[in-house]
C-alpha cells in the first residue's frame, strides 16, 4: 500500500510542477495600461523536512515530492527509530537522475540532526510532521529568525455517532479506525462521541461495558513491541476514550 501511495504522490506532484511551469509569467490584468503586471514563482530555497516515525517512507514522501515540484532543494530528517526507507528513497532518486545535492538525508536523533536543522540560519523553511511537544519547539526557534515552518501534529481524532445510524457499523469502523495498523496512525479514531441514548448498544457493540457520561479507556497493549510503539507514539497506553452526548 505504501508503495503505490509514494508512487501516486510523486506522480501527483510532477503534474503539478509542469503546471506550474505552463502557468509561469501569466499576467495580471490591470486598470491602467501604462503598469504591467505577472506572477513569478520562485522555489523558497532549502527547505527541511522532519519526520516521525510512523509511516516513515510515505510521511517523507509527502514533505520530499512538494518540495522538489516546488524546485526547491530539500534535507529531510527522517525519525531515527525508522531511517531506512528514507535512504532507500534518497537511493530510487539517484538511480532516476535527481541531481546531487537536490535532495539530502540527515539521519540522527531530534536533538542532535532535527535541531540544529531547525535553527540554522540558511535554512528558509521547516517542514514538520510529529509531536505536538516537538512542533512548539520547532516553531519557536523558526521564529527568531521568522522563518515560515508548517505544522502537522498530534490530536485526537473522534467519530461522532448519532441515535439513527446503523449501530454495528458504527462500532466496526469506531474499532478499525482506532487500532488499524496497532493504532500507529495520526488519524486513530481514538476518541468516540456518542448520542447518550445509543451509548449502550455502541459500547455494547464495541464489546465494552460502561455508564453513560463515564470514560472508558481500555488497553490493547499485545506484547512488549506493541507497548514501545504505543509509548513513543502518543501518551502510554494509547487511550480509546469515550463521552456521552447528550
Ligand atoms: N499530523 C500528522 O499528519 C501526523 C502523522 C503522523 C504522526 N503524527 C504525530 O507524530 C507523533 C509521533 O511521532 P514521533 O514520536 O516520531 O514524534 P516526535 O515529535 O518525537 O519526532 C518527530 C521528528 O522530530 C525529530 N525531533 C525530535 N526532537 C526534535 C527537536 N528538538 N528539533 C527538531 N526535530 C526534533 C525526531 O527526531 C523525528 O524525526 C504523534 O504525536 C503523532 O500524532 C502526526
Ligand atoms: N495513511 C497514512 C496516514 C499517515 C498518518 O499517520
């Protein structure tokens, strides 16, 4: 799956980079003659990319292909639990004819390679996917030197049910997008909002048993593996937490 998800990604961001081209210097109407006026885009420059550790090759790709279609050169820092990939890429695109030095992987841990990065004075723009904690710290040493970064970080993501929906489906989608792939994933289903009057039968559904309006966390922790990953992926244990709606 990730394979073709990197593939259709850079497919999608070269299209947009001759599109771009074919649209460069189009001009701008104006009210008065005398003035001319167009559109030039320019790359920004040497951009870094940070990045966690899950879904390392496809977070990657979703930071590298933007960057290259933009003409911008680009270092990407990929989490240190999970670098490979990352080099097998920087591998595919010098087998492609990338030209050297247009794309870099700078491997090591956040504070010793994703940092500096950060902070230093020739890179003009930061691109971060990861932790909320790591995101704030980035975000203030960008902003000595009010350097543009974006952002794509942690949170929870809920399902609502409503009382008319079919309720089995509800749970079987609750349960899938919470813990498919272990849960090691941004958009985990990991928080349920249910209409109080069909709480029971979701929980019950869900194989839960709880009061309405109380919080349920329950723990799908299997063997020691599954307990480090949870443990660096979100607070430990991962919570599956549900509130009543009234
Ligand atoms: N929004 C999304 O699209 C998305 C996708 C996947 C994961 N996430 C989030 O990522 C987090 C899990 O990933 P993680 O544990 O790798 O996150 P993390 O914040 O610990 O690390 C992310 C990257 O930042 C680097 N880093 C750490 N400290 C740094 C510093 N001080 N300066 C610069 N770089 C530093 C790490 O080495 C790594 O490459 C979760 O919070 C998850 O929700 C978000
Ligand atoms: N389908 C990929 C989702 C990446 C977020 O963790």
């Amino acid at each position: 799956m990730t394979k073709d998800d990197v593939a259709g990604c850079f497919e999608y961001y070269a299209d947009l980079a001759e599109g771009l081209d074919a649209k460069q210097k189009a001009p701008v109407s104006l009210p008065m003659e005398t003035f001319k006026s167009y559109v030039l885009k320019e790359p920004l420059g040497v951009v870094a990319l940070i990045t966690p550790w899950n879904y390392p090759l496809l977070l990657a790709t979703w930071k590298v292909a933007p960057a290259l279609a933009a003409g911008c050169t680009a270092i990407l820092k990929p989490s240190e639990l999970a670098s490979v990939t990352c080099l097998e890429l920087a591998d595919v695109c010098r087998e492609v004819g990338l030209p050297p030095g247009v794309l870099n992987i700078l491997t090591g841990l956040g504070t010793e390679a994703g940092a500096p990065l950060a902070s230093h004075p020739h890179v003009d723009k930061v691109a971060f996917t990861g932790s909320n904690a790591t995101g704030s710290r980035i975000m203030a040493s960008a902003a000595q030197m009010v350097k543009p970064v974006s952002m794509e970080l942690g949170g929870k993501s809920p399902i609502i049910v409503f009382e008319d929906v079919d309720l089995d489906k509800a749970a079987e989608w609750t349960l899938f997008g919470c813990f498919w792939t272990n849960g090691q994933i941004c958009s985990a289903t990991s928080r349920l909002l249910v209409h109080v009057s069909v709480m029971p039968s979701v929980l019950n559904a869900c194989q839960m048993t709880s009061q309405p309006k109380a919080k349920v966390e329950i723990l799908y922790v299997t063997n020691t593996l599954t307990t480090f990953i949870f443990a660096r992926y979100n607070t430990f244990p991962l919570q599956f937490t549900v509130y009543a709606l009234g």
